[in-house]
C-alpha cells in the first residue's frame, strides 16, 4: 500500500482500492489454473460414480472395500487429467495475499497516519473511523453496501453451478442467513477495510462478469457455462436438505457425544433378580458345602507312614 501511494501520489482511499485489486490480479493466474481443473471434474462422470463408491465402502467399514474405491477413485482422477494435489494447492496458493491484505490494511488504520485522516474521498474523509459514530456512517451504509455486494456475488455465482452440485447451493443459503452476523462484525471495521473488502467483493462480481464472455473463455480455453444451471432453493429447503444430511451421516448424534458426561444417564440401580437365579445360586452353594472337607478346621492332619 505504501509503494503504490508513495509511487502514484494517490490519496489513501485511492491506494487503498488500487493495492486491493492488485492483490486480486496476483492470483488471477491460479483462479484460472482452478477454474480449468474444476471445469474437468465436471466434464467427467466416472469421478462422481467413483466417490458415490468410495461413500458406500466407508458406510460398510470394510478397510478392503474402502482401499479399492480410494484405488478407484485415483484412477478416475488420473484418467480426467485431474492432479488432486494442484486441486488442493491453487486455492491455498490464493489464500496468503487475501489474508495479508485483510491484516495489513487492519493494522494500516490503526496506525497513527496523519495522512489516512484526509482520504481524499469527501463522503469516506476518515479512514480510521468505525462506522456508526455520529462524526462517521451514522446509518452503517458502508457495511450494508459489502453485503449486499456478498450476496450479489452468491446470486451470479448460482448461475455458473453444475446441475450435479447439489451441496453448493445451499451452502450458499446457508451465507445469505449469515449476512445479518456479518454485518454486525463488519460495523466494528475501520471505514479503510471496509473499503478494501467492498473492492474485493466487487472484483469478483466484474471478474464473474468478465468469464462470462464466451470469447474470452474460449480464448483462456475455459469450458463454456452451463445452459441449465440450477434454480436457487429457498431457506426452508435448504434447512430440510441440511437436516436430512445430518440424520443420514449422524452429525447430531457425534455432536452430543461432544457434551456426554461420563457416567450420566447410565443405570445405576441394583439389577432385580429372578426366583429361577436365586434358586441356581442356592443349589450351588449347597452344592460347594456338600464337597467341603468335613471335621475341625483347626486339626492338623495326620501324618501319612
């Protein structure tokens, strides 16, 4: 942030939106290295017949079962050109500069610049302020702005969704019912990072826009959208797609076998004993005093000649 305001004479609010999108263009290599990879996993079948496998051996517990659809798994990996390594690897690739951006422009506005108290923008003049203070953003309009961009972001990327992915769309529901959390935390932002995160947001949605060329993607060699992409589900679908994940794979039972405390709950009364164990209990012990040796206990017994 420094360099780019010290080489380009630009006021603070100006750096602060040129150096995010930077940051942003510094991984627009590996966003595209991701969206080629992602795009082959959807163009082949024999991956998902291949993890519906490896699920059904994992239900089985049977470590044979499970070794040979993981065996298979690879195999369908490999036979579609896809290196489960790089899947993994491009998107932490892009997870340093997101966060050093986030931390560096926190701590920017904690410093005491003189400079990023005049931000040269006349609506944002004090980069340092937290919006909802009568000197700045009374009516914490810069929050709201970032999360409607957030869900404006969900909205576009609906669209690009295979009809096989399922999951995808309600986690992203599952986002939208979290806004109003974000946009709590979000109002406790200095006004200098909530300028860099809307900068983000609103990259993503022209970097969206601009994969949606079809000269474009044909010239980055990107596959083409998806003509039938998928109607969003609403919240109570998600909610019921949620529930039934859960009951399937017993995440509520695991979570409170979290909180079981040892001990309770488990019997601890006296087992009621039958008549028929009673009486077997009696008959063996007649039983032992029957075969018991007979005299005094205290007599020694005689030598043997």
């Amino acid at each position: 942030m420094e360099a780019v305001n010290v080489t380009t004479g630009l006021p603070w609010f100006y750096t602060i939106i040129v150096g995010s999108v930077l940051v942003r263009l510094s991984t627009f290599y590996w966003t595209i290295q991701q969206t080629r990879m992602t795009a082959r996993v959807k163009k082949a079948p024999q991956i998902e017949v291949a993890k519906k496998k490896l699920e059904e051996a994992k239900e089985t517990r049977d470590q044979f079962k499970v070794g040979m659809a993981g065996q298979e798994m690879q195999k369908a990996y490999k036979d579609a050109g896809v290196s489960m390594a790089k899947m993994v690897i491009f998107p932490l690739i892009q997870l340093p500069p997101a966060i050093g951006l986030f931390l560096g422009v926190k701590h920017l506005c904690a410093l005491p610049v003189e400079q990023l108290t005049h931000s040269g923008f006349s609506l944002i003049p004090d980069l340092t302020l937290v919006s909802g203070t009568a000197a700045f953003d009374p009516y914490y309009i810069l929050p709201l702005v970032g999360c409607v961009a957030l869900n404006a972001q969900l909205k576009l990327s609906m669209r690009d969704l295979a009809p096989e992915q399922t999951t995808a769309p309600h986690v992203m529901n599952a986002v939208r019912v979290a806004s109003p959390i974000i946009l709590y935390f979000s109002a406790f932002f200095p006004a200098g990072l909530l300028v860099s995160i809307s900068t983000g947001i609103g990259f993503s949605l022209a970097q969206a826009a601009f994969f949606r060329n079809h000269a474009i993607r044909r010239k980055l060699k990107l596959p083409f959208l998806v003509q039938n992409a998928q109607k969003q589900p609403s919240i109570r679908q998600s909610i019921a797609y949620g529930a039934k994940q859960a009951n399937e794979k017993g995440w509520g039972k695991q979570a409170l076998s979290l909180f079981r405390i040892p001990g309770l709950g488990e019997a601890t009364a006296t087992p009621v004993t039958s008549a028929a164990a009673t009486q077997r209990k009696g008959k063996v012990a007649k039983t032992a005093r029957s075969q018991a040796p007979k005299g005094n206990f205290m007599e020694r017994p005689a030598p043997q000649k």
